[in-house]
C-alpha cells in the first residue's frame, strides 16, 4: 500500500492532532513476509548469485588468521574469499570466533527494556474514512494498512513512556491487562485472522539487539 505519509495519516502526540498536509513524500506500507520475498527476487537475479537451499551453517574455520570456509551442517565445508553473516540479531559468529580462540572487540551496550506487541485486524471498506496510518504517541500505538483487506497494529512501551512501567500489549500478555489500543478496529468482537506476536528488547549494542519473542 502506497501512501503519503503526512496526507493519508493521523498523527495523534499528546493529545494533539497534527494538521494534514500533501507532504510530497510516499510511504509503503508491506508485509514482512512480501519485502522479504521481493529483496530475496531480487538478489536471486543478480549474474553469479547462488542460493543454497536447507543449507545450514554450524561453523567458521581460519587460515593464517582468515576465515576461509564455511562448515555446513552435514559436516562438508564451504570454501570462500569472503564471509559476510548477514542473520540479523540472532548471528552465531561471536560464539564461533570465541571456539577458534579469537577475542572479539570490546563493545558498548545500551540497556533497554522495550517492548512492544503486533497483530493483524481485518480491514473494511470505510474503515477510518480512507485513511491509511494513525499514530498515536505516547504510549505508541499504529494502525497500518497492509493490504487492502488488513491491518497492522502495533502497541509498545518503554521506560521513557507515559507507563513508566514497560508491559506487554493487552492482547499478548496477561488477561487482566486493560488494553492498550482501544480504536473499534482493536476492540472488534470479530476474531481477528492471525494470532499475535510480541517482542522484548533488553539491550543493543551497535549492529544487533538482544530481544525475546513469543
């Protein structure tokens, strides 16, 4: 969904709704899952690129203080020029330079106690007047349009938030938690079509963060 972000939203900031303006720059709207899809099209295009498929790395191997080969999970390895870990948060390579006796570099750490809580809600026509976006601060709360059949909300908290104690969103966390988006899309007595999702971030340091999901 393509929108403009200034025109097509409401911006909602303690308590005051900013003016509505055509701000000339175009905001998109997708799905994990579709940019993902899209990115990995892409990439898959490109002269040389080869994807491995249900291919797992286990493992780095160094020679003269290079990294030289990828070790697969089967055990064979992957000889290569260059090693770049591109997974995200969740990168293994800490734990195997530490297996090959390598110090890692000192790094700075932020502690966070961030958290935040999605779910998807069908959408209608009519839905708030054609809007695309509302963002409401603080506690941060969005409703974005997706598809042309969904919404995504988002609901967080923080430290820094008006909740000066950070908790889950209502629909992720206790039952006896009083929700946090209260919109009628939110509060609908229809089921919405997909289960919810949540996440914590405990701390970040430059280039990943430390998070739980559920």
């Amino acid at each position: 969904m393509r929108s403009d972000v200034q025109r097509d939203a409401r911006h909602i900031h303690c308590g005051q709704r900013h003016a509505r303006v055509e701000s000339g720059m175009t905001g998109l709207l997708a799905s994990r899952p579709m940019l993902e899809g899209q990115v990995r099209r892409r990439i898959t295009a490109l002269p040389g690129v080869q994807v491995l498929p249900d291919s797992v790395a286990t493992g780095l191997l160094v020679e003269r203080d290079r990294v030289t080969v990828v070790r697969l999970a089967g055990g064979e390895p992957m000889p290569a020029d260059l090693v770049v870990d591109a997974s995200g948060r969740g990168s293994r390579t800490p734990f195997w330079l530490d297996e090959l006796g390598i110090v890692p570099p000192a790094e700075e750490r932020v502690m966070l106690d961030v958290r935040y809580g999605t779910r998807e809600f069908r959408r209608r026509p009519g839905d708030l007047d054609g809007d695309l976006i509302v963002v409401v601060a603080p506690p941060l709360t969005s409703l974005a349009a997706e598809w042309p059949w969904r919404w995504r909300t988002t609901a967080g908290s923080s430290p820094w938030s008006a909740r000066a104690r950070p908790r889950t969103p209502a629909w992720t966390g206790s039952p006896r938690s009083r929700p946090i988006c209260r919109h009628p899309i939110c509060t609908s007595s229809s089921p919405p079509p997909s289960p919810s999702g949540s996440c914590r971030c405990t701390g970040t340091r430059p280039g990943s963060a430390a998070a739980t999901n559920s």
